[in-house]
C-alpha cells in the first residue's frame, strides 16, 4: 500500500490514459484511436503549455506552504505588455521578452513581500496582487485587446511580427512548436533545481516546518521571495506564449488559469500543506488533467460536466493526501 501511494499519480496518469485509448473516436477507415496519434499528443502539450508554465511555477511556491492566485492576472497583464510592446511600439522581441519578465519578476517579489515582511497570509496577499495586476492590464490598454490597427498610432498595421507565428509552428525534427518545448524546459530545469541543489532542499524543509528551518540557519525570507518570484516569472512566459497563441494581448487573457494550476499541482501529489512533491509530480499533474479534457473534447462532453468532473478530481485528490498525511 505505501508503494501505491507513492506512485499514485503514475497509477492515475496509467488510468487515464488507458481510458483515453479505450473511450475516444476512431481514425477514419482504421482502428486506430484518434486519442494516440501523434497530432493529439502534440496538441495536447501545445494546448497546455501555458497551463504548464503556471502550474511548474505554482509547485514551487506550495513546496514551501504558499499560494499564488495572482498568476493568472500575470499572464494577462504580460501577455498584454508584450503586444502592446511589440505591435504598439515596435519593440524588438529580445527587450519585448526581458520587459515582461522583469514586470513579472517584480510581482512575484512583491508577492513574496507581502507574505515575509508584512506578514499577510499568501492568500490575501496574492488575491489582492491578483485584482491590482488584472487592472493594470486594462489600464495600460483602456480594456481594448491590443493588436496590429487597434489604434492610429500603433507600429503594425498589418501582421504580428514572425515571432509569434513561429512559435506555434512545429519544429523540424522536433515535431513540437516552441510553446511547447519552452513549458519542458522550464519544467526540467525547474526540476534540476528543486532537485540537485541547495535552495531546493531548503524549499522543502521550509515548507515541511519553517520555524526549524529558521532555527536551523535557513535564509527563510530570501527562499520564499526566490519562490514567488519564480513563479511569476514563469507567469510572464506563459503570458509571452498566450500572446503569441492568441495573436494579440488581452487583458482579460489567464482569468481563472491558477486554479487549472493548482489543480494540475495538487492531482499530481504535491501536498497543499509543503514540503511533499516534485515538479516531475506536476508534469503527471498536467498531463492528467489535459487527457481527461481532451477525452471528454473528443466524445463531445459539454464544458459544464468537464468542469464539475475536475473539481470532483481535486476534491479527492486532497482527500488523498489528508488520509496519507494522518
């Protein structure tokens, strides 16, 4: 029983995707399950790439007893200011990228701000950078989604610079467009790091009991500001990805995607207490989500009973980790 709960995202990851096979239309004229092809699969991490982004960012900061709802708003504000950059004033894509990502960085450290030095629960704290980034974007665009003509004085009249394009196209060789290949690497190096270093094992024995860590001579503060800010910087990538995806920047773009994150984080067994789970866990997290999507997409389930049979999916996923914590 403990080794089926320590691989219980796997065995569910195993479950889900033997349905997938099983309950999912035919290719025309074979038997074939359109639910393995390669196209499906392929969509399936293009379409979840920024779900991917969030969630990666996400586990570090419940790795050490946080929260962040304000990610979504980050993705719509970055994603905002890198059309308004690009198409508004004719930016480059390389200062276009590292504005945005400074802009993100800089809500994550206020986040982790909040939480360290003024002592707000993470709740609270990104609730309310949450509210305040999602008025930014409408602020800096008066609500209007920003795109080439949007306004008279606007750089591009035509098209969206190759940037976007090119990064929902599938790479030579590769067989995947770089919005994709950017939420694995994220998700890799992310790993390496949670895994392989020092800060890693400080995020974990912060999140498994601050107070000794403190005691311990763990630089506490600096560990939590690290993680928030990672976890919006990687926010501002996924806004990046929306953008180009979308083809424009919209201000009302990532509303309620930190849930999605959350979700992917939690199903896939990280604890929403810290100190217990891995980035590798989100990644299963992720995929389990998006294969009971796409399941259900592809049998022609309305969004309405998707969305009650996620929330039932968290509900025991958390039961799950209560009973194995007593």
């Amino acid at each position: 029983m403990k080794r089926l709960e320590r691989y219980r995202g796997l065995i569910v990851f195993a479950l889900v995707f033997l349905v997938g096979c099983l309950f999912t239309p035919k290719l025309a004229g074979t038997s074939v399950p359109v639910f393995l092809t390669w196209r499906t699969q392929k969509d399936i991490l293009y379409e979840y790439s920024e779900y991917g982004l969030l969630a990666t960012g996400m586990t570090l900061v419940i790795l050490v007893g946080g929260i962040d709802l304000s990610v979504g708003s980050v993705l719509g504000l970055t994603a905002t200011l890198f059309a308004l950059l690009t198409v508004g004033h004719g930016w480059g894509i390389g200062p276009s990228v590292l504005a945005v990502l400074a802009v993100g960085l800089a809500v994550g450290l206020l986040n982790g701000a909040l939480v360290t030095r003024f002592r707000l629960q993470p709740f609270v704290a990104t609730l309310a950078t949450m509210t305040a980034a999602r008025g930014l974007a409408k602020v800096v665009t008066g609500g209007a989604k920003v795109q080439p003509g949007a306004a008279p004085w606007y750089a591009l009249t035509g098209d969206t610079p190759e940037f976007f394009a090119w990064m929902t196209r599938t790479v030579p060789g590769i067989g995947l467009p770089p919005a994709a290949l950017l939420f694995l690497i994220a998700l890799a190096v992310t790993a390496l790091i949670v895994n392989r270093t020092i800060f890693g094992r400080h995020v974990y024995a912060v999140g498994g009991n601050e107070e000794a860590s403190r005691l311990a001579g763990i630089p506490v503060t600096r560990v939590k500001l690290v993680t928030y800010a990672a976890c919006a910087g990687l926010a501002a990538l996924a806004g990046v990805v929306n953008a180009c995806r979308q083809d424009l920047g919209d201000p009302e773009a990532g509303a309620t995607f930190e849930l999605d994150a959350i979700a992917a984080v939690v199903i896939g067994g990280t604890s929403l207490q810290g100190g217990r789970g891995g980035v590798w866990l989100t990644l299963l997290g992720v995929l389990i989500v998006a294969y009971i999507n796409k399941i259900l997409s592809l049998n022609a389930l309305p969004l309405g009973p998707r969305m009650i049979l996620q929330a039932a999916i968290i509900v025991v996923a958390v039961a799950l980790q209560r009973k194995k914590a007593a």
